[in-house]
C-alpha cells in the first residue's frame, strides 16, 4: 500500500514537471503524424482509430495507437503497444521500451482518448514529445492544447469534432482543410 501512495506521487510530480518543460514552439505545424493514447477498459475497437487516416489525408503508417490495460490477462496478447500499471515503478520511472518509443516519437497531433484524469495516461501524455495534443472534456485541462467536447460512444462525431478543429487550427494541408 505504500509503494502505490509513493508511485502515485511520483507519476503527479512527472506530470507537474514536464508541464512546466513542455516546448510548444511548434504546435502549430502540419498535421502529418498522429498518435492515440486509449484507455482498453473504455474502448478496444483500435481499428477505428488507424481508419482516421483517410479522413486527415494521412497514410496508415502515420497512425500510431497505444494503450493502457490494467494488466495483461493470462492469455497471450501480440499486442506489444500496450502499458500497464506495472510498467512503472514506484518512482513513477517507465519500464516498457514500446511505451518509451511511442512518448518519445515527434507525433505532430497527440490524442489522449479517455475522459476523465488518470494517472498512468496523464503521464504518457505530459510525457509525449507531440507538439499538439487533444484531449476529451473531463480530462485533465492542462495537458492538452485542445479539449473536445464529445462523449467517447460517438467515434464519429469525435472524429468529425476533431478534423474541424484541426482546420480552424490550420493544422491540416490545405487540399484536406
């Protein structure tokens, strides 16, 4: 019980430190890559979230989904883009190489794709190097560039919300805009 109090207050002070590092000189750039942060408790439809590539003009190589799952059932999984609580240790350090490639690849648009604050996805966001990053109303405000209000059962109206936004921002290629 208190290695879980000392690995939450580490994950917390993670996030307020890489809060205050974070480099925004480029979040305006170009959608050209874009990565997903999901909760599998919530959603593990992925295939969804790879099909986005057609509606930004993107190609499915540019599309990147990765997961947190409480922890592994005993079945053997070959997803290998997945965290879980485990991954980190009670300093709040990661332990997962694919979770370290995924937060350290220059995505131009970050999507944390839960609804409210949760510790482990909190932390892989602050964590990211994206330059952009949306996340859904109820998360927490201060990860993200921009929140959508959407509620999560509606991929399409998700979808829709954020490929709007992304123009307005001027984040899309002017053929795609």
């Amino acid at each position: 019980m208190i290695f879980k109090k000392l690995k939450q207050k580490s994950l917390r002070k993670r996030v307020e430190a890489h809060l205050k590092k974070r480099d925004t000189s480029s979040v305006n750039s170009e959608v050209r890559t874009i990565g997903f942060l999901v909760d599998e408790a919530r959603d593990q439809d992925f295939e969804k979230f790879y099909d986005i590539f057609k509606d930004l003009s993107l190609q499915p190589k540019d599309v990147k989904v990765f997961s947190f799952v409480e922890s592994k059932k005993k079945l053997p999984s070959l997803r290998q883009n997945q965290v879980q609580n485990k991954d980190f240790d009670w300093k709040g350090n990661l332990h997962n190489q694919n979770a370290q490639e995924f937060l350290d690849k220059q995505f131009d648009v970050l999507v944390g794709y839960y609804p409210k604050p949760h510790e482990i996805l909190d932390v892989l966001v602050a964590s990211s190097k994206a330059t952009f990053k949306v996340g859904v109303r109820g998360a927490d405000e201060r990860l993200f560039d921009l929140l959508l209000d959407v509620p999560l059962h509606d991929f399409n109206l998700f979808k829709g919300e954020l490929k709007k936004y992304l123009g307005v921002f001027g984040k899309l290629s002017k053929k795609n805009a």
